[in-house]
C-alpha cells in the first residue's frame, strides 16, 4: 500500500486537528484552482462588456470612446491568452464562449479587428 505524506489542519476554535490525505488536498487545491480561473475569465468578459456598452453609448465622444474600446480589447485579449490553458467543463466552456461571442461582436462593431 502507498503512503503518502498527511497535511493536518487546526480548525478554528478546535484543539484537535483534522487530518487531509494530501492525495485529497492536491486534488481540490487543483479543482479550486480551476475554478479561480475561470470566475477570473468570466470577470474580465464581464468587465469588457462593460466597457464596450461605455463606448458604444458615447459616439460623440471619440476619447471616451477610444479610451473604452482600448480596456475592452484588452480584456478580450486577456481571455484569449489565459483560455488556451484552462481545462473548462463542457457548462464553463459555453458561458465563457457566449461571452467571448457578445465581446467579440461588440469590438467588431466599434471598428476592432479581431
């Protein structure tokens, strides 16, 4: 049989420890990792939709416009290059695409090239 090391943990308000196969801990630290990720993802959709709703009601005026388009694409191209290395379930990986889709469709109509 396998042994592997035991993290133990003091709950709050306990004298007595708790103790976590480390199997166990590695393999939720991983899934809240994941998990981080993603609300990380969806966040910076959410706040690039933001700012596109910002420019696309200010057009007449072009530096406020610019200004929020610019955060936008920046938050587009963030998704962009922190998705490629997110294992999504299939439910994370169609909300975060129907929010990549509003995103894109809305730098697309405030002149970005995707």
């Amino acid at each position: 049989m396998e042994h592997l090391a035991l993290s133990v943990d003091i709950p709050v308000g306990s004298t007595h420890p708790t103790v976590i196969p480390l199997r166990r801990l590695v393999k939720f630290t991983q899934d809240e990792f994941r998990r981080n990720r993603f609300n990380f993802l969806m966040i910076e959709a959410s706040t690039g939709l933001t700012f596109c709703g910002i420019a696309l009601s200010a057009p007449d005026d072009q530096v406020k416009r610019s200004r929020n388009t610019r955060q936008a694409r920046i938050a587009y191209d963030t998704i962009v290059r922190f998705r490629g290395n997110l294992d999504l379930t299939k439910n994370e990986d169609s909300e975060l695409d129907a929010q990549l889709d509003q995103l894109r469709a809305n730098l697309t109509r405030l002149g970005e090239v995707l």
